[in-house]
C-alpha cells in the first residue's frame, strides 16, 4: 500500500510518498520545501512534484482551511471581506457554502496582502 504523508503543521512544507509492504514501510519520493509562502500556495505545486516523481495515480485534496469566520468579521468589520463572510453564511447549500466561504475569503486575504482594497 503506498501512503501520500503531508506535513503542514510547521514553517516548512514536506509531502512524501510511503509505500508498506509485509509492515515494512519504506519512503519512495520525499519534496521538502522552505519557502516565505503559505502552505496553500507551497502544497498543491509540491503534490505535482510528486506525481512527476513516482507512479502516483491520483492526488485527492480533501483539506479544509480553519478560518475563524467570526474573527475574520471582526478585524474587517465594514469591508467587503466582512460582508461576503455574513451573506456567504446564509446560503443553505452547505456544500456550496464551505467552498464559496474557503475559496471566497483566501482570494480576499490574498488580495489583501498583495496590497489590494478589500473595502466595501
């Protein structure tokens, strides 16, 4: 069995690939990266890099960001950013919801940090 390990929990980002056999495991493709990046910017690049690298047939993303919506209100309360969080929460599609508030509000923080408006 071949097992994708990602590790996200520090400043630097690894993704390997183990494969056990016979409960020996044994670590066939290893990507360290260091960069002054988020891991959501590092990871998905970094997972490419090992499918290039070992015969890996598939990679499934099923993380989810731990934002804290109500504290993300807060520090922008009257912008945009605030705004979209409250009407992104009413939708009754929670699929549709989770990834319009993930995707939604790291486009506004990414803008954010680049220096774009996020006011309202």
């Amino acid at each position: 069995m071949r097992i994708l390990a990602i590790d996200s929990s520090g400043l630097v980002a690894t993704v390997a690939v183990v494969e056990e056999e016979n409960k020996i495991s044994k670590t066939i493709a290893e990507y360290t990266i260091n960069y002054k990046k988020t891991h959501s910017q590092t990871l998905l690049p970094m997972l490419d890099e090992i499918v290039k690298m070992e015969r890996v047939v598939r990679v499934v993303d099923e993380t989810e960001p731990d934002y804290q919506f109500d504290l993300l209100k807060q520090k922008y309360d009257g912008t945009l950013l605030q705004k979209y969080i409250e009407v992104m929460e009413q939708c009754p599609n929670l699929e549709l919801r989770k990834k319009a508030l993930y995707y939604g509000v790291q486009a506004m923080l990414d803008a954010a940090e680049d220096g774009r408006e996020t006011k309202g």
